[in-house]
C-alpha cells in the first residue's frame, strides 16, 4: 500500500487548516512541527523575519512518524520573508535523506509565490514532484477546497499509477 505523511509548520493556523484539509482528503498520515521556544508578539516576529532571512535553522519539536517509512512527503509551511518559514529549515536539516517523491505547500499573505518556489530545491536538495501556493484569502473559500482536492488527487494518482 502507497503511504503519505503530511508535515506542517503553522504558526497562527492558516497552515495547520490546509494541513489538516489535505490529510483528510487524502487519507494521509501526519506530522506537526513546533517551536521549541515561544514566537509570539512583535520579538517574536523579528525573529521569525531574521531566522528566515539568514537561513537559520532554529530549535524545534516535531510530533509524527518517521518520513522515511513513506512513499511521499508532503511538506507545509507559511512564507516568511519569501521563503519557507525558518522551523521547517530545522525540519529539512534534520530528514532531507529520509524524504522521498517531495511534494510542498506553503501559506501566503501575498500573491507572489516565485522566491518561495525557487528556494525549494536548496533547502530540501530535490524539486518537489508538486507545489501549490494556498493564499490566506483563499483559505475560508471553496476555490482552496477545489485548489487542494486537485493538489491531493494529483499525489495520490501518481502514486497508485507507481504502485
């Protein structure tokens, strides 16, 4: 049987709702990613911003199974200064050689998706087999539902074309 984990990092929710959209359209199996120290109030920002644009890895939890027991890893973050946010940094540090057939997710204020796209090849060191930009103003419409169920039914179709 084909397996997919579903990895987040949400730090005011917009990722977390996609996530957990995904994984239940998908029937997908799922990791979280926290901070291992507070990000809250306007320090909290700064040093998301920073993080992101150093290319820091910060300390952080991850609850989930391991992704190298998968077929395919979908990964979800928010953008933070055009990238994905720093946390998932940490996460790509700690499993790049456990993942496999990459897809990703990110959130977005903006409408720009092109610096976030570009990074992810450097940061996970493969081109994800699937990307898809969800805008925060998309997320309580139905077009992210019909953006997501398209995104979910194109992993889950090539893998059990791979199977």
């Amino acid at each position: 049987m084909v397996k997919t984990l579903l990895v987040y990092y949400s730090l005011y929710g917009s990722t977390k709702k996609v996530a957990e959209e995904m994984a239940r359209i998908g029937g997908w199996d799922v990791g979280v990613i926290t901070d291992a120290s507070p990000r809250k109030g306007i320090w909290g920002y700064s040093r998301s911003a920073l993080e992101t644009a150093f290319n820091s890895a910060p300390a952080i939890d991850y609850v989930g199974n391991d992704p190298g027991a998968y077929d395919t890893v979908v990964l979800g973050s928010p953008v933070w200064v055009g990238r994905p946010a720093s946390p998932m940094r940490s996460f790509a540090n700690q499993y790049n050689n456990k993942l496999k057939n990459l897809a990703c997710f990110c959130t977005m204020g903006g409408t720009d998706s092109k610096k976030w796209e570009a990074s992810l090849y450097s940061l996970y060191g493969q081109s994800p087999q699937k990307i898809i930009a969800v805008q925060e103003k998309e997320i309580a419409s139905t077009a992210t539902s019909e953006k997501i169920i398209s995104f979910v039914n194109s992993i889950n179709s090539r893998l059990r074309m791979a199977a």
